[in-house]
C-alpha cells in the first residue's frame, strides 16, 4: 500500500479547495489535492449565474457597498448567519473578484452606450451615465437591494474553475483525479491525513499531511430530486463525522431552489429571474407580486420555493406526467440576450427538454439544490475536534449563510473563504509538527480494506445498494422537504432508522474489483444514511420557522427559543445522532428583526440580552470581541 506526503492534503478540487491549495503553495507549502472527478469537472463548474461582490461599477449597482451586501447576507439568513464570517465575506470579495480577473477571468464588463433591462417582465431603460465603463459589471439576484452579482455569461462557474486550474497548475500544485478518501486517519486528537480509494485500479492507498482540508462540496444527491451533480453525495462529511468527534453543522438547513427543470431537475440560474424572467401559472399568469410586492421573483430561494409550493397547493399548478410544475418565461428577453447571457439556459432547454425558451416557456419546480449545512468550523476554517482538519466551501459550515444562503453568495463563498482559510492554514502550518506513527497509518488502511472485503463476501448480507439509497432518498422527500411537520418528521426518522438497519446489511452484487461503482456506493451508503437522520432528527427537534426550515406546525420564527446554531454529532454504535446547540454569533451588527420580504410572525428575542452583544456597524472582529467582554 503506498503513502504520500505533503505539508497539506486537501480532499476536493473544485473552487474552494483549489483556492485554498493556492494560497498555500504561495506561502511555500507542498500540497496535495484529491478529486473524484478531472478538476474541472468538479460541481463549481456548474455554476452559472455569478458571485456576489459589492464593486458598484454599474449604474443598478450605484450606491452598493460592503456594508449593503452585509445586511443582504444577514437578512437572507434569516438571522441565522455567523454575522463576523458574513462581515469577513462581504469585505473581502471585491478584492477577490479583482484578483481573479488579475489571474485571467473574462467577468462580463460595462458596456457603454443606451441598454434596457427587465424587471417583473417590463422593459426600463438604464441610466448610462451612471455605468463605469470597462469595469465589471453585476446582474439582479434574489433577496438583495443593489445589482451586485458578477458573472460571465451564465458560465460562471465553469469560468473560473478553468482559471483556478490554470493557476495550480503555474504553481507546481498536485492535482490528482479518481481519487476518493473513504476514511480520515487521526489519533483522537490530531488530522493525520486520509484512506484513499484509487477509483482506476481500486487500490487503497495513504495521503499523510499536516494539515487536511475537506472541500468535497455539498450532499443533496442523498435527495431524489436534486440539481446536484452525481458526485456530491456526502462523502467528505461522512468521513469527518464517522470520527466521532466531529460534528455537523445546522443539518436541517436544506435550500431548495425555485427552478430546476421537469422532470430532470437540472438548475436554470437565478440569473433568469435577475434578467427580467418571470413565473407563470397554469393560466400563463404572473403570480409572485400577489405573494411578495416588493420583491416578487426576486425574493430570496426559500421564500419563492415556498410560494410556487403554495400556488401549486392551491390549484393553480400544470399537470405533467412528472407531477405539478410551474413556468419560468424569459421569452421576452428576446434572442440576442438568451443566446449571450443565457446560453447554457438555452442549451439546456433545446437539449434535456426539446424546447426553445424564445417562444416555449419552460417547466420548472422548487428541488434541492445546497446545504448551508456542513462540517462544523470555526471563522479559520478549522474543524471543530480534531486539530489540523479544515474544510471550506459548500462543505463546510463556516457560517455565513445561516438558514439561507442567497444566490451568487455560495459561489463567492468558494474563492473568499478560500483565500482567507487558506493563509489561516499557511499560518498554522508554521509552527505545526506532527508525528506519523506507522501503526496508526496501518490500522486505518487495515481497517477499510476489511469493509471492503466484507461487503465482497457478503458478510453482512446481500442487500441492493442502490434500493437503500432510494428507500433513503424517498424518505426524505416525503418528510423532509419545502414544508415539514411533526407527524412526517417523526415517520421519517423511524423510516430512516429502518434503513440504515439495511444499510448495514449491504452486499455487493458485483465482484468489487478494480474501479467498481456499486463497491463506491456501498462504501458510502451508511454515512449517507447518517446524513440523512441528522437532517430529519435537527428537523424534528427545531420547533420553529427560521429561511428554509419551513414547519408548518410551528410557522413562526422563534429569536427567543431559537437563535442558535445546531451541532450534530455521531457517537460510534449511536443509533441518532446527538444534538447539542451554540449561539449562533458572536456578536450582532445587526440584530434580528424582518427580513422586508417572507412575511411570517416573529417570537422576538430577549432585548437586553441581544443589546449586550450588538456592536457598531462595520467593527472589526477584534473591536467586537472587547466589547462582548466589557458587556
């Protein structure tokens, strides 16, 4: 069995973890990246409609400031957000979206001379006078008060993923793809590394470093109906939980995105609602100003997710042989700006569903698409309980998106929090030595081979893999969706406890040899499982309404019982997990109150006690930290 050794190994090559890698081979660090997948066809590549990044250039933009895009943030979490991480965020993404233009990204610029845009499907004229010219520019995105989304077309992801490889590669950065981690390698207290699976040859083999970064992107493919590509399927947090030590994040935070196609469930970018597309009912009516006057289509995710599932409750859904839906309509946008802006929209409706969005509306419904949940961390990226393991990216729960994150937020996240976790890492490297006992590298490669050759032996059973994972998947969808209540909380726990009870009786069909899929699904399944009960237990157990924790039983949004953050731990031999709850801030820069869009009623929280923790806007950590302690 082979070992590897760098100063960091990080699990993951899609933007965040790439980001990271950068800035710690910069320092002079050897690093390590592993990738199920050739980087850049990792899930940031998917990403279309931009980043989010205070840079005012254009004249729907004037006005916007880090401190605007903050209140956005905060307001879009339902006030579930780590407000110090959100003000890291908002201040350190211009400098970043500016950095990566210095590194080669095409962002879209401001173009002069007279232009229109769409809001609600009516056509304005912009005020040119007021655009910077040649600077980037920025599209509308949901639940914010300045256009300050930039992108490139609606290829943003794609992009810049290809830029940051670009990168690795000038930096000597070893990336290396059909490489799965199965199992991290610790001592109880320190990171050691990870059991890595070669997907080519099925061979097991050992990453050792000082330090280990899990940046393996979010689990909603633990749901049927999801916009998540194959490979996000939870194995980065399944591998830091099953050490028992380390505990998710806010594991009820679920988001669902309002447009994933019918019936295959791939995204169509916010973007087309940001450009002028609006939402249409059986009757080809706009409906969403009759729920949200203000913000209409451009409501935050969670609050147009619930709408389009309340219009279609009452009626006014299209029957399809793939259940309800709703329209999207960006016809008007006319031609030249679907075949520029919106072309991987357009390529994706003429390919998966036969249509043309100039003159056919396409279908559309609300699917899971991220997780603000995630490996627990704190504001450096380090994972709670086991020192030298970090994570970053949709992976992580750093927290700057509470219980709802907004859209072009996540993919600004990736390169922001990678940067500023990736010199915390090049920091603690410095005066971090750690042994690596020969024993302990053995035991854990041991340890996973003998899963493996259990589950081709059959030792635990013979149950199909891939009929537990969808007993799981139906699960969730059932209980654990847009809309949650008690009763079908409480059935899908029990339903999921039953199926992991299979999942620890799988065997393989095939023979598991070499580069075996069944063997990878078999491998994950019950951390998947886990995944999903530490969903529907946290689900369970809040009893409130807070972003996209929708309980129906409990509709209003609790400050006073529930302004704190979920930590869910799996203790080894655990049936459920264990739950355990911290404040959610360290400080308010802005206290909690109305979002301005949502509706819904607010328990408020104890004045005096959210009084002691507010600071003036715009604070530094530090500032913020004396004046907690001096309360």
């Amino acid at each position: 069995m082979q070992t590897y050794f760098s100063d960091l190994l990080v699990i993951g090559a899609g933007l965040s973890g790439e980001r990271i890698a950068v800035e710690a081979a910069g320092a002079g660090f050897g690093v390590n990246v592993l990738s199920i997948v050739p980087a850049r066809r990792s899930h940031s590549s998917a990403a279309q409609g931009g980043m989010q990044a205070a840079l005012g250039n254009c004249a729907m933009g004037k006005g916007d400031c880090p401190d605007v895009h903050f209140a956005d943030t905060v307001k879009g979490s339902d006030w579930g957000a780590d407000q110090e991480v959100a003000r890291m965020f908002v201040d350190n993404a211009p400098i970043e979206m500016r950095q990566l233009a210095f590194w080669g990204v095409p962002w879209n610029r401001v173009v002069p001379g007279k232009s229109t845009f769409f809001k609600g499907g009516e056509k304005f004229e912009k005020i040119e006078e007021e655009d910077k010219e040649g600077l980037i520019t920025a599209r509308a995105f949901g639940g914010t008060a300045k256009w300050r989304t930039c992108y490139t077309s609606d290829g943003t992801g794609h992009a810049v993923m290809c830029t940051l490889d670009n990168r690795c590669a000038q930096l000597g950065i070893n990336v290396f793809d059909k490489k799965e981690a199965i199992a991290l390698i610790h001592d109880g207290a320190n990171c050691l590394g990870a059991v890595v699976r070669c997907l080519k040859t099925g061979v097991l083999e050992a990453y050792v470093a000082r330090a280990t970064a899990i940046c393996t992107g979010g689990f909603g493919r633990i749901y049927k109906a999801t916009t998540n590509a194959v490979i996000c399927d939870g194995g980065g947090h399944a591998i830091a939980m099953d050490t028992g030590l380390v505990p998710l994040g806010n594991p009820e935070a679920i988001q669902f995105h309002p447009t994933g196609i019918v019936p295959t469930d791939i995204l169509v970018t916010e973007g087309c609602r940001g450009d002028g597309g609006t939402l249409l009912d059986v009757n080809k009516e706009r409906f969403m100003q009759i729920y949200e006057p203000e913000k209409a289509e451009l409501a935050s995710r969670d609050v147009v997710s619930r709408r389009m599932t309340e219009h279609m409750r009452a009626g006014k859904g299209v029957k399809s042989a793939y259940g309800e839906h709703l329209w999207l309509d960006i016809r008007h946008l006319g031609d030249k700006h679907i075949s520029t802006k919106l072309r991987e929209v357009d390529e994706i409706c003429q390919n998966f569903l036969g249509v043309d969005p100039r003159v056919d509306l396409i279908p559309v419904r609300p699917t899971q698409h991220y997780t603000m949940s995630g490996i627990r961390t704190n504001k450096d990226g380090a994972a709670y309980g086991l020192k030298g393991l970090f994570s970053a990216g949709e992976a992580a729960c750093w927290d700057m998106h509470g219980f709802n994150r907004l859209g072009g937020n996540s993919l600004a996240e990736t390169v922001v929090a990678g940067g500023i976790i990736g010199k915390k890492i090049a920091e603690f490297l410095q005066g971090h030595e750690v042994s690596f006992p020969t024993k302990t590298i053995r035991d854990a490669l041991l340890k996973q081979q003998s899963r493996i050759d259990a589950l081709i032996a059959g030792k635990n059973g013979r149950e199909n893999v891939y009929r537990v994972r969808e007993a799981m998947q139906d699960a969730l969808m059932d209980g654990c969706f847009v809309f949650r209540n008690g009763k079908d909380l409480e059935k899908c726990v029990n339903v999921l406890q039953e199926v992991m009870e299979r999942a620890k009786a799988v065997g393989l069909q095939s023979s598991g040899i070499g580069a075996n899929p069944e063997l990878s699904a078999a491998l994950k399944i019950q951390g998947q499982v886990k995944l999903a009960l530490c969903i529907a237990k946290a689900a369970l157990e809040r009893k409130e309404s807070r972003g996209s924790h929708t309980r129906e039983d409990y509709p209003e949004r609790n400050d006073r019982d529930w302004l704190k953050r979920t930590l869910a731990y799996w203790p080894e031999g655990a049936r459920l997990p264990r739950l355990e709850y911290e404040d959610p801030t360290p400080y308010y820069e802005l206290p909690p109150g109305e979002r301005g869009y949502g509706g819904g009623k607010i328990i408020t929280a104890d004045a005096e006690k959210i009084a002691k923790l507010t600071i003036k806007p715009g604070a530094k950590p530090a500032e913020a930290a004396k004046a907690k302690t001096a309360n």
